[in-house]
C-alpha cells in the first residue's frame, strides 16, 4: 500500500507558489526591488469633492443668524516718514497698529494730547512725558487730520469727544 502524495504535493506547490508571491508583493510595498521587467503601479490620488460653501444664515428656535461681509482697514504695520515718526512708532506701536491712528476722525490738538495722555496714565502705554508733544504734533500733521477747507473759512469743524483708542 502506498499512499498516494499527490494532493499534498499539489497543495504544497500552491501554498510556496502563493507564498512567494506575498514575499514579492510585500517587499515591494515595502520598497523593496520590484520583479526585473515589472515597475510598480502606485494608484493616484482622488482629490476629495468640493465642500459647498457655508450657508450665509442658520436659523433654530426662532433665531436667524445671518454672515456678514465687512471690509476692514489695511493694519499699516508702522507710521508713515514725517517729523516724529520715529518717536511715534516706537511708543505707539508697542500697543496697536498705526491704522488704529491713521483712521481716527479729526480731532484738535487738545483731544490728541488728552488721547496720548489717556494712553500713558490709563493704558500704561510706555511713553515718555517728553514724547507727549511730538507725539501729538505727529498725529495733528497726518493727512487724515488736514484741516478741511470749511475749518479755515471760520465754519464749525466736528469737536467731538475725540479717539476712544
């Protein structure tokens, strides 16, 4: 009686057969040398799908919440060239922006000075009580604090409260 090694050789020859293949493929994951002859197929990339933009309102329990679109002043990181502008980039700039100032309406001279001053004693903004005037001339020469023409005519001129900085 002789038993028949057959299947099992059968089997045997499958199971190397397959084997090797999974040391092939994997040492080629792996960054191995792909077979002679055979380059490796990495698949591409799909881009995910494009989100959809938000909606610009929500609305829940009877509130609507809508987006708003504002436009914000350019943040000048210093102050333009003039007389003084060193001294007023050095104090100032330690706390805001220039656009902080260069926006600001038109104030006099003596709601400059109360602002520079409400700077240094509130704020503790670190200005010299020797800069306080070159400061304040700085601020009263910028272009947005030109006198306008009406001013100079003897008509009224906004004297409001002045800078909230």
């Amino acid at each position: 009686m002789s038993k028949s090694r057959t299947p099992l050789s059968t089997g045997m020859s499958i199971l190397l057969a397959g084997g090797l293949t999974s040391v092939i493929l994997i040492g080629a994951i792996a960054g191995g040398n792909a077979p002679r002859g055979r380059k490796m197929v990495v698949p591409p990339v799909v881009p995910a799908a494009p989100v959809a933009p938000p909606p610009s309102f929500v609305s829940a329990s009877g509130f609507t919440l809508t987006s708003a679109s504002i436009e914000l002043p350019d943040e000048a990181s210093s102050f333009p060239d003039g007389p003084g502008a060193d001294v007023v980039n050095a104090n100032c700039t330690s706390c805001h922006s220039a656009s902080m100032a260069l926006t600001q309406p038109r104030l006099t001279e003596a709601q400059w000075h109360s602002t520079v001053v409400k700077m240094r004693e509130t704020y503790g903004a670190p200005i010299a009580v020797g800069d306080i005037d070159a400061i304040v001339d700085y601020l009263r020469a910028m272009p947005s604090q030109a006198t306008p023409a009406g001013a100079a005519a003897g008509l009224a001129v906004n004297e409001g409260d002045g800078a909230t900085g």
